[in-house]
C-alpha cells in the first residue's frame, strides 16, 4: 500500500509541474516574440524569472538566498551551482538580476520548455564531440566578453543517488574562468532535493523554501590553465562543505 504521505507529494508534484507548464504557454507568445532578434533575447531572461517565481509560488515554492559577500551586479561571473533539483534551474535565474545565459547538455534543445531557451539565449553542448565542446567554449567566451553571466552546473547531471551527494567536477567552467578573465562564484543549493529530488517523479515534491547559499567570488585573473584544476578542487571543496553541513546536520 502506497503511504498517503508520499501519494500528497506526487499530487504536489502534478501541481508543480502543471503549473511550469500553465505559465509557459501563458508566456510563450512573449518569448516567441523575443526569440526572434538576439537584441531582444534579454527580455527572453526577464521572463523567464518571472515564469520561474510564479510557477514556484503557484505550488508553495520560494527561494531564500544568503550571499558571502554582496555581489557586484555590473560585471559578468560564471555561476557554478551544485545541482540536485529541476528546481535549481528557477533559482540560478532568480539569482542572477542582469543578462545570463545557461549551458547545458544539447538534449535540452528538444525539451518542451527549455528547447526555445537552449536554442537562443543558452548554449547546448555535447559533450562527447570535441567540435561542439569549442563551438560551446568559444561562444560562452564571446557572452562573457559582452557582459553576460555564464550558468555552468560543474556536476553536468543531477546525481543519481538519493540523498544526493555532490558529484565530481568537470573542468569545463574553471577553464572557461580562467580564459575569460572573470572570477567564478560558487553557489552551493542546500535544501531542493528535499523540496523535490531530480524532477520529482519518484518520491514527489512538496511546498517550502529552498535555501540557496552564494559563496564570495573567486577571482581568476593571473591565473592560467595550468591552474584550472586547482581551482575545480578548490570550488569543489567549499561547495562540499557547506552542502554537507546542511544535509548530514
């Protein structure tokens, strides 16, 4: 017999999920119209926070976010998050106020909701061609250079373990860092998973804060390639700290 408990989540989850849906269609001749001159492409990012904020509250979900130091809103970051949560998505975009754009792996281009985003203002990768890697290093290089926050997961997937422990980092956004010139911020999300775990689907989702922790920015300039790794260890180390703190305590 199936707990009621957990039949109340996956019926939250619906909701969730009805409401992503409800205000994407909603919005969708907005950002079609947007989609169709990259000069128009940052009103694309406004509704999307505003879609992600309204969907979220819809079903009960808010977003707490305590900064290390305050951010300076005039200068383009990579954002490194951890990733446990489809909710992470909403959270990066509510996080970031100026223009950004999100890479990630190219599926999303065929997604429902996320494949107009991935085919305009963010960049699909995939990562097992070495030619779609530079295409993607080169054009997140460009957006830097023009003043747009990158939103790089270092994770590239959300875990399959449950509680989810943070994953090995890929090297891709501390090289892009280092390249760039631009310091790297780690943003540590402490509670989503038990908001809701991946998308949901298997053990549901339920109303509640989530709790975003942004570490101070990690500067980059005189560093070089060879120091990438090191910065990968020394994200990957702050982030797991701080996230096991909330989840083990």
């Amino acid at each position: 017999m199936v707990p009621m408990k957990l039949i109340l989540k996956k019926a939250h989850c619906y909701l969730y999920m009805g409401s992503v849906a409800l205000f994407y269609f909603l919005f969708y001749p907005f950002l079609w119209h947007f989609s169709r001159k990259p000069s128009t492409y940052p009103q694309m990012n406004k509704f999307r926070r505003l879609w992600g904020f309204l969907s979220s509250a819809f079903a009960g979900i808010f977003y707490s976010f305590t900064y290390e130091v305050p951010l300076d809103r005039t200068r383009p970051y990579i954002i490194c998050p951890n990733h446990t949560s489809n909710l992470d998505i909403t959270a990066m975009s509510l996080l970031v106020k100026n223009d950004c754009s999100f890479m990630g792996k190219e599926e999303l281009t065929e997604g429902l909701v996320t494949g107009l985003f991935f085919r305009t203002v963010d960049i699909p990768v995939d990562r097992e061609s070495k030619m779609s890697s530079y295409r993607a290093f080169k054009k997140a290089m460009e957006k830097l250079q023009s003043g747009i926050t990158m939103i790089v997961f270092p994770e590239g997937k959300i875990s399959d373990d449950y509680p989810p422990q943070l994953q090995d980092f890929k090297n891709g956004p501390f090289r892009l860092a280092i390249e760039a010139g631009v310091p790297i911020v780690p943003v540590t999300s402490l509670n989503n998973w038990k908001i809701l775990w991946d998308t949901g689907m298997k053990y549901g989702s339920k109303p509640g804060i989530c709790h975003i922790y942004v570490h101070k920015p990690i500067e980059t300039k005189g560093l070089t390639v060879d120091d990438a790794d090191n910065l990968r260890d020394e994200v990957y180390r702050i982030m797991k700290e701080k996230f096991e703190e909330q989840t083990f305590s």
